[in-house]
C-alpha cells in the first residue's frame, strides 16, 4: 500500500514539481525528473511481483512516456552560453511548468532566489547546474551521451573554480546563497559558493564514465574540504582569505556543517569506489534506456503538463484527476467519444487510437466529467514528424 500510494502521487503530480531539490524553484527540474523516472520503473517492478501486472504497466508506460520528453523540456539549444562553449545544447536546471505549452504564461523566465532586484529573474535557459548528472546517476542516460557531454562541458565552463583545496563547483550560475561579495554573513541576499556535495556527486559521474581514477581525485577533495573534526560542510570559501570572517580558501564559510547529505555522498561514493559501480543506480532505468534503449509509442497529456504536439505513431493519452469521457476529433473524422479507466489512485486514464494519424493532423479534445453535463475547453495536439 504504501509504494502504491507513493506511486500514485507521482503519477496524479508528476513530471512537475512544485519545489525542486534545493527547495527554490518549482516546474520541470533535472533532478527531479530523473528520481521520478526512476521511482516509477522501480514501482512497476514491485507491481508484478505482487501481482498487480496492470498497475506495473500504468506506471511503466508512464516513466517511458516521461523519459521520452526529458529533452523536449529540459534540453536547450542554439543559446548564447552554447555558441560560446562551442557545443550544440545543454540540459538546464529547472523549466517553467508550462514550457511545453503553445503560449507559456511564464514567457520562459524563472525566478532566481536569494537575489533581489533584476537579478531575481533570469530566462530558464541562461540556468545551469550539475543537477542534470542526475540523469546518469540514477540511470537514464549514458554517461557517454552526446548531450550530457555537451552539458559537463557548459557546468565546467559556467560552475567550475579551483580552490586551494580542490576543483569545487556552485550549484548554478547566479546562484545568490552564500556570503557576500566581502564575506559578510548571508542575510537573505549574497553569493553562492561551492558545494562539497556538488565534487561527490561529479565523482559518481566520472565513475561512470570510466574514470575511477578522477572519482579517487574528488574524494580527497571532499576529504579535504572537512573540517578538523571530519565534518564537510554546506559550502566552501572560494575568495581570498579573510581571517576578520574565518573565512579560508577552499574550506568552510558559514553555512551548515555538518551537511548530513554531503557525509551521505561521501560514504556513498566509497562504496561506489570500493564496488567499481554507482552504488546507489537504480538497474531498472539503466536496462531499459541505456542497455535495451526502449523507445515510447505513448504520448501523455494532462492538465498540469500538456502535450502541444506528438510523435506520429503515438497513442494519445489523456489523463484526468476525475472520471471523464474524451470526445476527440483527428484527420477529419468524426467525433468520438471514449471513457477512461480508473487507476484507483485518483488518476483516470483515456487513450485514443491516434496511431494511423498523418503527420499535420490536428488531434482536437474536450472531456466531460461524468454525471455532468458542460465540456471542457477543447484542447490541441499536433502530429508531428
């Protein structure tokens, strides 16, 4: 019952979040959608041993459908910070909730906590962070990947600095917490700093990667990173040392130590260390999109996270907090009328035999809830190539 229900709010809530791993921004977040994936795989697999093979399917068929979008949310290109690493594209931090819409509300900005003034907005896609090697930790994409390439290129040009004690990377550009520009206390406004957590983290990738050897390096960064006592704290200094402050090079400011996260990565990534392997990589995400690269013949479409266009091929799915019924029209035929199915987690679930649709046709859509008597504003999705 209770991965059911786990299970079951990341499919009613999912792939958005409202608040991403740093507790700042919500919409679409690297990070974030990379666990979901994961958990969703993982929960489906706990479905068929108990026998609920149907249930296992729903969320399957969901973490592909997911998966499949990843780059369509999160993956920009031709920016200004690409042209000038020289690659084609990148994955960003987090994207607004409506980026896939046909006419974003947000116009594609978010907002930049811990700054205030014109500082406080930025365009999604001016925002990195190595949040998104996430991706390869918990298995979805290969560590090799042209695109996550692209992107450790972008993080190492935009969040890498050199501190006395090691490589050290900020969690994203503009990021404002931290001390400030003179080493005064964070008062709500300031400058984010490395995190020691943030070389933990790349260490996994480099293992991954094939580079146990850079993994080794960043462990003794992180060791070094600790205080006299052991504890590894939330952020180093990266400035001049500035003894009025305590403030060292390459050692801790004033933010939290310990951080019990970052001795978790630590002890994590002995163990990856010690096993030649990410310890902590779910296996379910990395056979079926990196060994088996299982592709997705599923579009999903709910209120929270619309699908303007689709794949032709693909079934269309309309999922719904509530019992409906769907009447579609595509490629001039005419309307039909299609009720869900119920999950039994609060999610309701119509697919449309969209999959002889050409490409150009325009799949129209309205639901009516059951007992009820108005229809929905009517909804578009494209059929694309």
């Amino acid at each position: 019952p209770m991965i059911r229900s786990a299970a079951g709010f990341l499919l009613r809530h999912g792939p958005v979040t409202g608040q991403d791993r740093w507790e700042e921004n919500g919409g679409y977040s690297v990070f974030t959608l990379a666990v979901e994936v994961a958990a969703m795989l993982v929960g489906a697999d706990f479905a068929d041993r108990h026998g609920e093979p149907a249930w296992g399917a729903v969320l399957r068929e969901t973490a592909d459908a997911w998966n499949a979008r990843i780059e369509e949310w999160m993956y920009v290109r031709d920016t200004e910070l690409s042209r000038r690493v020289g690659v084609d594209g990148y994955y960003v931090r987090v994207a607004p909730d409506d980026v896939a819409d046909a006419a974003p509300r947000s116009g594609g900005v978010i907002t930049i906590k811990n700054r205030d003034g014109d500082q406080a907005w930025a365009r999604y896609a001016e925002i990195v962070s190595p949040d998104a090697l996430a991706l390869v930790r918990f298995g979805l994409r290969d560590p090799n990947d042209l695109r996550i390439v692209n992107t450790v290129r972008v993080i190492d040009e935009t969040l890498r600095t050199h501190t006395a004690t090691g490589p050290a990377w900020y969690r994203y550009n503009r990021d404002g917490y931290g001390e400030k520009e003179d080493g005064a206390p964070f008062d709500g406004t300031g400058v984010g700093r490395p995190w020691p957590l943030l070389a933990g983290e790349r260490a996994h990738y480099e293992l991954a990667a094939g580079r146990p050897e850079v993994a080794t390096q960043l462990l003794g960064v992180m060791r070094a990173q600790a205080s006299d006592g052991g504890m590894l704290p939330e952020q180093v200094w990266d400035g001049p040392d500035l003894p009025e402050f305590e403030l060292v090079n390459g050692r801790a400011t004033g933010g939290a130590m310990p951080l019990v996260w970052a001795h978790a990565e630590y002890a994590k990534l002995v163990r990856s260390l010690h096993d030649g392997r990410i310890f902590d990589m779910p296996q379910q995400p990395y056979e079926r999109y990196v060994r088996e690269r299982v592709g997705c013949d599923l579009t999903l479409w709910a209120g929270h996270c619309r699908a303007p266009s689709m794949p032709v091929g693909n079934r269309l799915r309309i999922q719904t907090p509530g019992d409906v019924t769907v009447r579609w029209v595509g490629g001039g035929s005419a309307p039909v009328e299609v009720h869900g199915r119920d999950t039994k987690v609060g999610a309701w679930l119509t697919d449309l035999d969209t999959v002889r649709l050409p490409v150009g046709a325009v799949i129209q859509f309205a639901t009516q809830s059951a007992g009820g008597q108005d229809w929905s504003e009517i909804h578009q999705v494209h059929v694309m190539s």
